[in-house]
C-alpha cells in the first residue's frame, strides 16, 4: 500500500511532521515496501506495512528531531 501523495499519509504523520519530513516519510515508506515485499528479507516476523513504517521513521530521524516543544525540527 504506498502512499501517492502526502496527504494520504496516516495522521499520526500528517499531524506532526513538517511538510518536509512527510516527503521523506513517503518516499521512505514507499522505497521500503518496494525493498521488503519478500517475507525473508524483514527480521523476525515484522509485517511488510510495520516494516516499512519502521524504515519510514528512521529515515525522518535521520534529517529531523523532535525538540523540547514536541515539535519536529530539522537538525
């Protein structure tokens, strides 16, 4: 299920993140359920959504942090 547009993100998404960090998220996200379409490809019994979501984080984590005023924030 890859996302086509930013606005179809989940709102746990949506809601926090800045525009910027819902791209990253996306295309993360999307490159992800590319990656790990084959079951032995994911640790432990991960489903291929949560897996991809897990890598759509990390990669958010890598540009963004969340500061003292809970708001995500470009490092």
């Amino acid at each position: 299920m890859p996302y086509d547009s930013t606005s179809e993100l989940p709102d746990a998404v949506r809601d926090n993140l800045p525009p910027h960090a819902q791209d990253i998220y996306k295309e993360a996200f999307n490159s992800a359920w590319d990656q790990y379409a084959d079951p032995d490809e994911r640790r432990g019994d991960a489903s291929r959504e949560e897996t991809s979501h897990r890598v759509a984080w990390a990669a958010v984590k890598e540009k963004y942090e969340k500061g003292d005023d809970d708001k995500w924030h470009p490092k």
